[in-house]
C-alpha cells in the first residue's frame, strides 16, 4: 500500500484516496477543434518516470491536490494543492524530458 | 450500550443535529463565533463552545455539533458570508466507542495510527472503518466519537463486533 500526503491532513494510507489520473491537464473552451477536443479528452503523457498526477483525498478532508509519483518506482517526490506549478517544472525543462 | 468485549463498550447515540459547513475562513470562523468558539480549530482539531461543537474536517469545512438553540444562531452569523450550510442530522448515526480496548478495536479496520501521540484526545477525521467512510473523533483518552452513514450503521457495528470477539487473542496493541 501507497502512503499519500495529503497537503491538508497529513500522511495517510492509499485506501483513503481516489486516484484522478495526470495533472495539468486544461480544459480548452468549446471554440477547439474536435481533434484538439478529443486530445483533451483521450490523449495521456503515460509517462515513464515522474508523472504529476491528481489524487482526492476521498475518506477524508475531500480535497483535490497533485502529487509527483515515479511511474517506474512507485515513489513520490512532491505533493502540492490544486493551482500550484508543478515543483520540479524548471528542472524538467532543463533536462528536456 | 453494548459491552462488545472485555474493555470496550459500544454505544448508539440518541439523534442529534449535525450540519456541514463549506465556506472560507470568514464562514468558518462566522459559525464558530455562533457556537461560541473563539477561533477556528486547526486542521483534525475540535472545538468547544456555550454553543456547541466544531470540528474542523477539512481545510474549507467544519462539521458542526450545535446544542441547544439550533440551527437559527448559525444561519444568522452566516448570513452576510458566502458559505454552503447542510444539514446531514438525518444521514449520520453517531456512536461511542470507550474502553482500554477501544484504539486497538478501531486500529483493526482502520489504517490510522490510534496512539495517543498520533491521535490526540481532541483530534477528529474522516477516514473508513473497513469498507465504510467514517467521522472518527477522539473525545478522551479511551473514548472515541464515531459517526457513520446511516445505511452503513448495520454493517459497521457488526464489524466493530466482529474484531471485539476476536481482540482477545490478538498480541499486537496500540502503543500508549
Ligand atoms: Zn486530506
């Protein structure tokens, strides 16, 4: 089992959460094309290596929040709330991943 | 009142009011002045006032407990505030859970740490008991606050039967 921390109550285990796949994903407005609309729908990074991605903390305060999880490890780097940058943005840029 | 084994006695609360309120700071801290709690607990912590209790279950959210006078106290404080008041009175089932053997009867279906120095006397959380969401709050040493859904109430204090008939040969305990 995953230990998540959650921003608001702490360390808590997975069975707490609901998983709410990759984050950063926005919403174009309806004006997109149905190509574009449908990469927004369907089209995932399914990242090897660290994917941001959404987790709710369902059994517990509810919120939303974002989390940075190694695909490949299982291991977290980063939990941080809705509306923040990705923590390790710059760096990810650096090594053009 | 249900001695459910030696050291734990389980206890269905007679219905009382209960209501969730969503808001931001000026809500919350609204609602609590209307219970007569001066400030806002912290996250996982609860409040006391003339008025009645606040538990502060979520960052934007507080599960109130009022006595008394009801809900015209609060709908007043809060009128002039962006807020979502909801009663849920009717959803919940409340028990207490008290006993030496209460912690470690909770540990068994759910993933928290009970000790007293990771769950405090005064701390309340959602969490689940086995399959079931559950408002879990720590009212004393040995006692513990829980609220249920009401159709989850059957299945939860027949697991919390389940775990105390067979607590009695179990060698782990929470660590006091
Ligand atoms: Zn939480």
């Amino acid at each position: 089992m995953l230990l998540i921390e959650c921003p608001y109550c702490g360390p808590r285990a997975e069975i707490e959460f609901s998983y709410g796949g990759e984050a950063h994903i926005d919403r174009p407005g309806p004006e997109v094309s149905e190509e574009e609309w449908a990469s927004f729908l369907y089209l995932r990074e399914n990242t090897k290596g660290v994917l941001a991605e959404r987790w709710r903390h369902a059994h517990g305060c509810g919120r939303f929040f974002n989390a940075l999880r190694d695909t490949r490890t299982d291991e977290f780097k980063a939990f941080y709330e809705m509306g923040e940058k990705r923590p390790d943005a710059e760096k990810k840029e650096g090594e053009g991943a | 009142m249900v001695e459910i084994t030696e050291g734990c006695v389980l206890s269905r609360l007679p219905a009382s009011t209960r209501l969730i309120l969503q808001g931001r700071q000026p809500a919350l801290q609204a609602a609590c002045g209307a219970l007569g709690v001066e400030t806002v607990p912290e996250m996982l912590c609860t409040a006391e006032g003339a008025g009645g209790h606040a538990l502060r279950v979520g960052p934007f959210e507080l599960a109130l407990q009022p006595t008394g006078d009801g809900l015209a106290p609060l709908e007043a404080a809060l009128a002039s505030v962006p807020h979502s008041l909801v009663e849920v009175s009717n959803r919940n089932v409340s028990y207490t859970l008290q006993g030496w053997q209460a912690a470690d009867i909770l540990a068994a279906l759910c993933p928290l740490d009970f000790s007293l120095a990771a769950f405090p006397v005064g701390m309340a959380t959602r969490s689940i008991l086995d399959k079931a969401g559950a408002l879990i709050w720590r009212t004393a040493d040995q006692t513990f606050h829980i609220e249920v859904w009401r159709s989850f109430a059957p299945y939860v204090e027949g697991q919390l039967h389940e775990v105390a008939k067979s607590i009695s040969y179990n060698i782990l305990t929470v660590q006091h």
